[in-house]
C-alpha cells in the first residue's frame, strides 16, 4: 500500500465539514465540563470551554442570581453539551457557603432577609445573645446594653420592671 493510500485511508476517519464550514472544534469537547463563567444574560450564560466562547441555556433548577454570583466571583460552571447546545446545571462553589461552611465573615446582601424558626431562633456573639421564642419571648443577654432612637422611643408593655 502507497503511502497515499494509507493517508486517503486515515483521513477518512477525519471529522467530515459540516455545511456551516470545517468540522469544529466544540466536536472534540467532552460532554460535560468546568467551564468559566463570563457574563449572565437572562436565562444564558455567556461561557468559556477552553479557548472556545459559547452561549449557554440555564437548566430550570438553576438560580440565575447563582449564576451572577459564579461570573463576580470568577467562578466555574458546571455545562454540559446535548443537542440543542450547552446547558448549564450548575455552579462549582470556590468559596465557603453560609450556612454550610464556616468563615471568616458572611455579608448578605438583599432587599429583605427573612429567617423563619419553628421554636427559637438566637444571634449569640461571645457572651452577648438575643433570642426569639416561638411561644411570644424576645430575651436580650448582655453585660450593658444601649438602645437610641433619634425620635420617640417607646417602651410598650403591661407591666415594666425595672431592677
């Protein structure tokens, strides 16, 4: 066999071209990756799969302010290749989640925070605490304690004992 013959042979094992052009790169990819985040669309994540730019869907679990979250921190996703394109299932954690990991310091940053306790729930900071009671009790444990109001400051209760 000619080495022409060998090289027509191998050849044919190649990537035909698609009508789009040459065969892609993206062909060669494996089916699910840690891909860079770049920038948060809607409900597509611009990403970026080695030297390859591609335009994402978020599956429907998939929070998008996760997301946001995951392209300002410079976070990976998790994205998978299927037929209609890539898919991003999620976001590889580089930093301690709240509530599950402990650190150095959490900031939380929304319109409201809600924290729903079925019995108690208590804020302690070494020997200083506040709890709330389901059954109607809010206690304050601290060595001094000052509260300030720039306008009316009301104590409202039925009884008040004072020392």
């Amino acid at each position: 066999m000619t080495n022409a013959a060998r090289e027509g042979r191998d050849r044919s094992n190649e990537a035909e071209p698609s009508a789009a052009g040459p065969a892609s790169h993206a062909a060669a990819l494996p089916a699910m990756v840690a891909a860079k985040a770049l920038v948060l669309e809607g409900s597509s994540v611009r990403i970026r799969v080695g030297a390859i730019d591609a335009t994402a869907a978020l599956d429907p679990s998939v929070h998008p302010s996760v997301v946001a979250t995951a392209v300002a921190r410079g976070e990976r996703v998790v994205a998978q290749r299927e037929e209609r394109g890539w898919v991003v299932l999620g976001v590889l954690r580089t930093s301690p989640t709240p509530g599950i990991e402990e650190a150095d310091e959490y900031v939380i940053r929304a319109g409201r925070v809600r924290v729903r306790a079925r019995d108690e729930f208590t804020v302690a900071s070494g020997a200083a605490s506040i709890a709330v009671r389901a059954y109607g009790m809010v206690e304050t444990v601290a060595e001094q304690i000052t509260s300030r109001a720039s306008a009316v400051h009301k104590i409202v209760g039925r009884m008040l004992h004072l020392n």
